[in-house]
C-alpha cells in the first residue's frame, strides 16, 4: 500500500493532557535549606505539596487512563506526539474515548468542589510556617488548569506540498517528504510487531513457568489485543493478520481460572505461545523489527 492510499485510511491525532501538580517551589525555604547546611544557592529546592497527594490521584488516574487509552489505539508518528489512527478503528476508540473524558472531568469536578475547598481550609495547619495563601488560586482559576485535548487532522503527502519555489527544489523536498513518511509507517508497523511480541511473549513465560504466578491480564490482554490489531493494522499486511488469528484460535477464548487449575492446559499452552512466538520472528527480521 502507498503512502497516498493510507491517507484514504487513516488520520493523525495528537493527545494533550494538562493538569495542576498541587506543588510550588518556595524559594526563601530553599534558602534556608541550603543555608543551614552550607550548601551552595542551587544545591536544594523545597517544593510545597498544597494538598494531600491522595486529593489529586483520582484526576491523576482518570488522566492517565485516557492517555494509556490513545496509546493503545494509536501509532507512533512524528515526534512531536502526533499519532496514527485508522479511521476503522476511530468509531470505537472515540466512545471510550468520550467516556473516560467525562470521568476525568467528574474527578476534577469533585476535587474542585469538596477535596480544594477542604485542603485550603486547612492549610494553614498542615504547611505550618511553609502556608502562602497567595499559593491557592480560587476553584474557578484553577480548573482551567486541568484540560485534555484531542487534535485530528488529515495524514498528508507530498502531493499536499504548495510553496512556490521552483521545480527542482520541489522535486526533491518533495522526494524526502515521501522518504520521512515512509520510514514513520515503517516505524508504525514495528510497534505493532512489537506489541504482538511483547504480550504473547510475556504470556509464554507465564505459561512455560509451572509455579510463576500470573494475573487474569495476562489472558486479557492476548484477547484485547486481537481486538485492537486490525484497527493498527494500517497497510493490511497478511502476516500481521495471519499472526492475530493463531493468537486468537491458539491462546484466547480460556480463563486465567481454567489455566491455573489445569497444568497440563498450561503446558500446551505454552507450546502454542512458543510456535507463535518462532513463526513471528522471522515476519519481523523482514519488517525490520527485533524480535
């Protein structure tokens, strides 16, 4: 598949998280800090925790959920964050998508509303001779400080490239625009073998240890990952989709509960898990992936 007809398939999305840290540097305790201890000026920094770090870990988790969520459903692209998605796999990752940002935004709500308002009553008490009411920002300033933004845009290609200058020069910027790009769905495709790797890999060892001790996500995350690799798999390539259905027929479709009271199943599993493992090696030496 060429790079133009991907842009027919797929679409590059780009994740900002921001949130409020809850600390601030006091630069007279970092003073004194260094100056008790005859240290140089840059030797130490005192950083205030304003609230209780268990007041913020719920909008911590919710925000991280979102972004493990965007990384799952996503590949690498550019550097700077930007993300392939196919546009098959967009309709399912937008509904959970949407969902765990109104639970992000729930959690900011209810610490906001309750958890603020309750550390800033007592932070007089809990920061001693460290309090600063000026370090408290109102609820109201404070919550644009939490924000999650989900940019979209087209994948384009050199055939999108207008500046005016003159051909040759246009020949060839156009040349190394269809380079770069090829080399980021090179780039693309190696994190799909490497996931497929990295999770059958680390069901193998679980299976071929008779003693080691394994979660349900050690099941769990072989059937998600059958489920999600069709939507990462942006050039349809055969080998990718040969190696996503023996995982599917070979290792899913068992319980993390039949598996541990079953020995032998786990043994034969095992075995499945190693057959795969060998016949992906060789598809990702060819892709240029280490297996």
């Amino acid at each position: 598949m060429s790079i133009h007809t991907l842009t027919e398939r797929a679409m590059v999305m780009n994740l900002s998280i921001s949130l409020w840290q809850g600390y601030r540097l006091d630069k007279e305790a970092s003073r004194q800090v260094t100056a008790s201890n005859g240290a140089a000026s840059d030797a130490a920094r005192v950083n205030k925790h304003l609230v209780p770090k268990e007041y913020l870990a719920p909008v911590v988790t919710a925000a991280n959920a979102v972004r493990t969520h965007f990384y799952d459903n996503t590949l690498p692209w550019r550097d700077n964050g930007d993300r392939l998605m196919t546009r098959k796999r967009y309709m399912a990752f937008i509904e959970t998508h949407e969902r765990l940002v109104g639970e992000f935004k729930e959690a900011v709500d209810r610490f906001l509303t309750i958890k603020y308002p309750s550390a800033v009553e007592q932070a007089e008490f809990r920061m001693g001779d460290l309090h600063n009411p000026n370090d408290y920002p109102s609820a109201s300033e404070l919550r644009y400080r939490f924000r999650i933004n989900l940019d979209i845009d087209a994948l384009t290609t050199s055939n999108d490239f207008r500046v005016q200058i003159d051909k040759e020069h246009v020949d060839k910027v156009k040349a190394a625009m269809e380079q770069a790009a090829e080399q980021r769905v090179q780039g693309a495709m190696q994190d799909v073998w490497k996931r497929l790797a990295t999770t059958v890999g680390n069901f193998f060892e679980r299976m071929d240890t008779p003693d080691a001790v394994f979660r349900d996500s050690t099941v769990n995350n072989l059937a998600e990952l059958v489920e999600l690799i069709p939507g990462l798999n942006v050039l349809d390539d055969p080998d990718i989709e040969l190696v996503r259905r023996q995982i599917e027929q070979k290792l899913t479709g068992i319980t993390a509960k039949d598996i541990r009271k079953d020995p032998a199943l786990r043994t034969e599993l095992a075995g499945e898990a190693k057959a795969i493992m060998d016949h992906m090696s060789g598809f990702m030496k060819a892709f240029g992936a280490s297996a």
